[in-house]
C-alpha cells in the first residue's frame, strides 16, 4: 500500500477542528510525524483525544505563532479559518484570521522553501456565489456575496500570487458542504447536517430557512479527506473542486434525517437568511477524477446514517 506521508513532518493549521482533526487523524494513520496550530476558537481539544502529535496553541495572524509552527516541516495543509457565521458578524476579524493568516503562512513557508515541499489550502465553493452555470467549474466566474467569500478567494490570490511569483508550491481545494463525524453539534458553529441530526434525535422540530428547495452538495468527511492528502502529492499551482456533482434540497436532506434516525420531529420552515443566499449549488468534480485519480465513495444516505451513528454514541 502507497503511503506518501508515512515518516512525513505535516503542519495541519486548524487541525483541532471538524475536517482539520479528521485530516490529522488520516495522517497520523499513515504515520506522518503531525503538528497542529489551532487556537480552539471553534476547534475543540475533545477531536485530538488519544492522537499522538504537537499542538501549538496559537493563531495565524500571529508571524511568530506562524515561524515556530511552520519550523521543520515539510508540508502544510492550511485549514484555520473563521467560518461563515462568524466572518459576516465580525469581517474584520475574518480578514485577519483568512486574509492575513493566510499571507503568513505562506510568507514563512518561503522563507523556509527548501524545506517545503506542498502546501494545500483549503478554500471554499462560496466563493462561486449564485452560479450562472452548473455544475459550477473550477474557473466559472466568482459573485462574491459575504466577507467570508471575500476572503477566502483573496486568500486564493495570495496562494496563486505565492506560486507565480516565488515558485511556492500550493495548491487550493474548494470544499463543498463537508459533514460526517466530529462535526458535534454542540459545537455553535457546526454545519447544517449536524443540526438536523441533533434536532431529530431530540425530537424537535428541524428548522429550513425558506421553502427548503435550495441545493447543496454535500460531502461526507472521508472523502474530502481523501482528496486533500491526494492533492498534496500532484504538481502544484492548481485548484480542485472537492464534492459530490450531486445536488440535494434541504427539504429532501431534512426528509432523510427524519427517515435514517426514525424521528417523529416535523420540518419547520422559518425566514431565508442573508447570511449564504445561494439557489443552487453543485459542483463539477470531473478535474479531481482525472488528475487525482479520486472520487466520492459514501454517498449521502449512508454518510448520513454514519453521522447519525457518531453523534448517537457521543451523546451517551
């Protein structure tokens, strides 16, 4: 069996939490020697329990948090990041966590470029807004519709910029709708599938903002792991989609939640929020197939059933 990072010293920023742990965990499986930065801002210490690695209690915007986590490694999966919710009620913060965080990881990884031999960042679909055309393809045109979008493409460009200019060699996935296990709903920043999980099995009703009929694609966690660790190992300067090419509504994943979990909870359509107005959304992962060799292997009805599965026993 390949395995490229076995003996590999891994810095994972945001390590601590939902896709960074389960990225650490994979790697600490195919013995990557892993460093973690997080400053557990939405990151939770309860995802590392029983993994052998370094955590560096610190954040990105801090260079010198940057220089000593960035120290003797050789490849960086760059996942810290304020999420959504928080970057549209405080952008300013959100600039400096995924705008400058960003700039200094790359920064002291140049300073140290002989040592560095990948840097993956990750991005995400909502900088594609509403899309003109779907499936959305990685060079679609970008509607940029919160500060959160707004970074994470500027933080693009820097990546972009970085492996022009100075041959740092990054590549960038665009995550789309990430769920499965470690995604606690007790965490207030979790994702949607978490939500409605915990809502179900409370009985409780499952809020939908709107008439439920938007879309997303969702990706359960294993693969989007995968693909990570699969981008980290082709040239560099290119950027992936990373999802499903399957779009669901959110009244159709509520539906699922209530018929995998048994739940007698009832679907509850509440006001749209501002906060990611997106229509439609589902991307084109064609690129990833044929460059990483990769593709998604659990679909939703069975991601979901491991999540429901996972939160049931952490709630015990």
């Amino acid at each position: 069996m390949d395995m490229p990072f076995k003996r590999k010293r891994v810095l994972v920023t945001g390590g601590a939490g939902f896709i960074g742990s389960n990225l650490v965990r994979r790697l600490v499986e195919e013995g990557a020697i892993v460093k973690i930065l997080d400053n557990f801002f939405t990151g939770q210490k309860e995802n590392l329990v029983d993994l052998n690695v370094e955590v560096i209690q610190g954040d990105v915007e801090n260079i010198d948090d940057v220089n000593k986590a960035v120290e003797g490694v050789e490849i960086v999966f760059h996942l810290a990041a304020r999420n959504i919710i928080v970057s549209t009620r405080e952008p300013y913060k959100d600039f400096l966590t995924n705008v400058l965080g960003t700039f200094n990881i790359l920064q002291a990884c140049l300073e140290k470029k002989s040592q560095i031999e990948k840097i993956v960042y990750a991005s995400s679909v909502s900088i594609y807004g509403n899309a003109k055309y779907l499936p959305i393809n990685e060079d679609d045109s970008k509607t940029i519709l919160n500060p959160y979008a707004a970074s994470k493409l500027a933080a693009e460009s820097y990546c972009s910029a970085f492996f022009e200019t100075y041959g740092l060699p990054v590549n960038i996935v665009r995550y789309s709708n990430v769920y499965g296990p470690y995604q606690r709903p007790s965490n207030p920043y979790c994702g949607v599938i978490s939500k409605f999980i915990s809502w179900a099995l409370s009985g409780e009703p499952i809020l939908v903002y709107g008439d439920g009929e938007q879309t997303r694609d969702f990706t359960y966690i294993d693969d989007a792991v995968e693909a990570t660790l699969k981008v980290a190992t082709v040239m560099p300067g290119l950027v992936f989609n990373i999802g499903t090419g399957i779009e669901t509504s959110i009244n159709k994943l509520a539906q699922l939640v209530i018929e995998i979990t048994g739940s007698k909870s009832q679907i509850l359509h509440i006001e749209k929020r501002d906060i990611d107005d997106v229509r439609r959304r589902v991307v084109n992962i064609e690129f990833a197939r044929r460059i990483l060799r990769w593709g998604p292997k659990v679909d939703l009805y069975q991601g979901l059933r491991n999540t429901i599965e996972w939160i049931k026993r952490e709630s015990r």
